[in-house]
C-alpha cells in the first residue's frame, strides 16, 4: 500500500464503529420516555447483556479518552454507587422485573476502585433486579496498579470469569509521557492473583501512536506481555482530540508519529503477536486460536459493541451510570454525561437519559453491513439485506466514496459481494464510512482510521 494511501485514508478521522449510527447522531429528542417504552418491550427480544460505567480513577492518564472524574477520597464513589443501585431498580420495573441476564460488563473509569464489599453488594443488587443465566459471564476492566488481594477475592466470589488489563506500553519513555507508570512486575502480579482466583480469560490493552513511541519499544512491549499468556489483546490507535479531553493538552503533540509511522507500529505489534502464537482478529483485536474470540472470528459469528470485537450474541444491552450508552432493538440510548445530573435525575425516579437515536429500519441493514465489514472485512448485501424490503443498489449507486476506494484498490466488489483488500485491511474504517449516511454530518472529529 503506497505513502499517499495511507496518508490519504490513515490520516482520515472516522468513527471506530462500534455502534452505527455513532454518538455524534444521537439527539437529546429520545429521551426517558422512548427508553421506558422500549424497555417495556425488550422482553420479548431475548437475553440482554449489562453494562456499568464507573467514572472514577486515582489518576488522569493524559492518553485517556474515557468519561471520568479524578477522586483521592472513597465518599464519592460509595455516593455514586448508591445511585447506580437505584437506577438498576428503576430499569428493572421499567423492563418487568424479569429481565433474562447473559453477560455483564464493568468498565469505566477504574471498577476496581470499588471496595471489595461494594462489589459485592452492587452484584447482589444485580441478581436480585434480574434473572441472571446459570453460566452468565461477568467482566471487568481492570488497572494493575491498585488491584489488591481482597477485590481479587472479590471477584472470585461474584463470578467474575473475565478481566481487561490496561497495559499501554512498558516502554518507561512513553509511560513518562503520557502519566502512567506501570511496571511490567505489577502487570504480571495482578495476572497470576486472577488467574489463581479463577479468572478464565484475561485481555491486556496496548495503544500505538503515543508520543515517544517506537516500533522497536512497541515490539518490546508485545514481547514482555505475551510472555503473561493471556488469552485477547485489543491494540488501539491512540486518538489525539485535546479539543474534547482537555487533560490530552499535556502531552506535547511534537512527540506524536505520524500516520506511517502509526501503521508501522501497528503493523509491527500485528508481526510480533502473531510470532507468539496469537491470531490477528478484526481490525484490532489478536487471540489465541483456541480462544472463544478467535472461534466466532472463523466462524463469522464474531460481533461488535461498544466494548470492541466480542462473542456477545445479545442485541440488546443496557446501559447503567453516568454517561453510558445502551441498545435496545428501538435504538440507541445514552444518560447524562455530568455527574451531577445523573444523579438528579436518578434520585427524582426518572430514567437518566439524556439523549438518543431510534432506529429505521434503513438505519438497521446499514448497521448489519458496517458490523459484517468491521467483523469480515467483507460483507455480503444480498444476504444481510435478505428480509430487509430494500434492493442494495440504492448503497453502492452514486456512492462517490467506496468508489473512491474501489479505485484505489482498498475494496472490490462482485456481483453484492464487497471484500476490502488484504493489505489494506487497518483502513476498513474508511470502508465501512462508506455505507454511514450520517458521516460528516455532525461536525465531530474522531481518531485517525490507522
């Protein structure tokens, strides 16, 4: 794939799909009222999967991206975790009180801030509110730097059978530059106290394109994790937008690569995970080939949600605390971003949505081709449209920007067939922009595609 190429679609700044339409499309128009109604009816669509958003870390890591708020002390997470707790009861009687559970995700923020008893009761309240499945999974994003013995036992006893590593880079230059120092002997504890504790399956985060980084300290961070064993990576592309996460302000963009120099780092992650035994998934995602991840990739059963690439089959997922974004078959419903009213609202007994998007059924078969691209990195319209009462020409027709990308060789298309080249697959993003009929709409800048 040539320079021009790459700086073409790699500097292009486009959404990661995972949901479609993205955020930037969601209008504060839907609102409590279309997410009561829609959780009145999400019964009838199957199991659902949970996700809680936990907006509180120790420190800022300047590379973050994420909704959260700095705390020292423990008063404001207990605070918000009773307001998490009503809101589970406010979804729960909206849903019928018998919502099936199949998975549960926690992220953030840092869960782990949690104290362990806090934990434990947040998962009671769970349990109680739904019916959770007798093999339901439960998951936690984790930083190795303040998980201790107790949460970990904590953990243990509520089920929890997967945990996220953030990682990033052990490359001390680059940990220096972006606020998170983290030692490879931190990382490697906190592993085995999981992995003693029952903890299944491990994923370990790692970002290229930090400032400071190279190729070589990126292939000498791969070496150090794989050497841990664990069953997924997810790599991301950093995403430089100080306009929107003022704290990203601290970090001096002259030490940032360029977009060459991204796909060379990315590229050579892809090379040394690979070496060690992991296959590539998606367009970021690596697991072992005995992992459940790597099964449904073979399998063209492999989804994407608002966590990444995943096995999670639900397709509906509720969203509880401040800033999370849930999908019922309606749409798209996120609550308040700020602290403050979500727990207004909350406390008033009212659902905390701040804004939405409901679906039409156009806005469906257009999901199902960027998910089938983002999975496959092919997508077949004949069949996903199968069903749908509309005729695929209307997507490919005066389409200027796949054929765009058909000319340049990043796609080819047979027949309703669209296959995005081989050795253009880290610009898929662009390809699946393609088929989004609110891209660049709205005014938002996004992460570069590579």
């Amino acid at each position: 794939m040539s320079d021009d190429l790459i700086a073409k679609y790699g500097d292009a700044r486009l959404p990661r799909y995972t949901s479609y339409p993205t955020a930037p499309a969601f209008s504060a128009a839907v609102g409590p009222d279309d997410y009561a109604s829609g959780l009145a009816a999400i019964a009838k669509a199957g199991p659902v999967s949970v996700y809680l958003h936990v907006p509180f870390c120790r420190s800022m890591c300047w590379y973050c991206g994420c909704h959260t708020t700095i705390t020292r002390q423990d008063a404001p997470v207990a605070d918000y975790l009773d307001v998490m707790s009503q809101e589970i009861e406010l979804v729960s009687f909206a849903a019928g009180n018998d919502l099936p559970v199949r998975n549960v995700h926690f992220g953030g923020g840092t869960p782990t801030i949690m104290k362990p008893q806090e934990f434990s009761a947040l998962m009671a309240k769970l349990r109680s509110a739904f019916l959770f499945e007798a093999d339901a999974s439960v998951a936690v994003e984790i930083d190795p730097r303040t998980l201790a013995a107790p949460m970990i036992d904590a953990l243990a006893e509520n089920g929890v059978d997967r945990a996220s590593l953030g990682v990033q880079s052990f490359d001390p230059i680059v940990q220096a530059a972006i606020n998170r120092l983290q030692s490879f002997e931190q990382t490697e504890t906190a592993v085995v106290g999981l992995r003693c504790s029952g903890v299944s399956s491990i994923n370990f985060d790692l970002i290229y394109g930090l400032p400071k980084q190279t190729v070589q300290s990126c292939i000498e961070t791969v070496r150090l994790a794989a050497a841990l064993r664990p069953e997924r990576f997810a790599v991301f592309g950093y995403a430089h937008i100080p306009a929107f996460k003022k704290h990203q302000r601290l970090i001096d963009e002259t030490t940032l690569p360029d977009a060459n120099q991204r796909n060379e780092q990315a590229e050579a992650i892809a090379a040394e995970l690979q070496k060690a035994g992991y296959q590539r998934i998606g367009l970021d995602h690596y697991a072992l080939p005995d992992d459940q991840l790597a099964l449904a990739a073979r399998n063209g059963a492999m989804r994407r949600n608002f966590q990444g690439y995943t096995t999670d089959d639900c397709d509906s997922l509720i969203g509880l605390g401040a800033s999370a974004i849930g999908r019922l078959p309606s749409g798209y419903m996120q609550n308040h971003v700020p602290l403050g009213l979500y727990v207004e609202r909350v406390a008033s007994g009212v659902l905390p949505t701040a804004k939405g998007y409901l679906l039409s059924e156009e806005d469906k078969l257009r999901a199902r081709i960027i998910e089938r691209l983002m999975c496959d990195f092919e997508v077949d319209l004949g069949k996903v449209s199968s069903g749908s009462g509309f005729e695929t020409g209307f997507l490919v027709e005066r389409n200027d920007r796949l054929g765009d990308l058909v000319a340049d060789g990043v796609v080819t298309i047979s027949g309703e067939r669209i296959v995005v080249s081989q050795q253009a697959r880290f610009m898929v993003r662009a390809v699946a922009a393609a088929f989004d009929a609110h891209f660049g709409s709205h005014g938002r800048t996004h992460s570069k595609a590579a």
